[in-house]
C-alpha cells in the first residue's frame, strides 16, 4: 500500500468472535478510512461475518461509534453483536 495506509486493530467479541474464529486482526486500509470499510474488507476476509452486518455494534478506540465514523491509523476498531438479558 501507499503511503496513505491506515493500519488498525480489529478486536471482535461473542457470536462474531466465533463466526471469525478469532478474537483479533490486523487490516491495512487505503486513507481516507471509516469503521464501514473496516466492516467491508473484514467481511471479504471473513464471510460469515456479513450475516451481523446489520445487528453488529461498532467501537473507535473504546468508544461507541456509527459507520461513518473516520479511522486513523493506529486506531482499534472493536466489533460485537448486541447484547441483551437482564
């Protein structure tokens, strides 16, 4: 990649972590990156992620965040599937 690469920390938790078969991976990103191309070049990783697409929750850096939400290098991008119970 060019200098324009953003290299983060993927930490995936429960159902995801499982589909994964990890808890945890490296992905280098072309800049400008958000958590929705984390989400998209995780998913041609991994496959069966895409089947929390729509329920998964999303963290930058330990703080709750949308898609949209810009990433830089060094950053960790957390991802987990909702928790409910009581």
């Amino acid at each position: 990649m060019s200098d324009n690469a953003v290299n983060i920390t993927v930490l995936l938790f429960g159902a995801c972590r499982e589909a994964a078969g990890t808890g945890e991976l490296r992905c280098t990103l072309s800049s400008p990156a958000t958590a929705a191309d984390a989400w998209s070049a995780l998913k041609q990783r991994i496959p069966a992620l895409a089947q929390f697409e729509r329920t998964a929750l999303v963290a930058v850096n330990e703080e709750h965040a949308g898609l949209a939400h810009p990433v830089q290098d060094g950053d960790t991008v957390a991802i987990f599937p909702p928790v409910s119970g009581g």
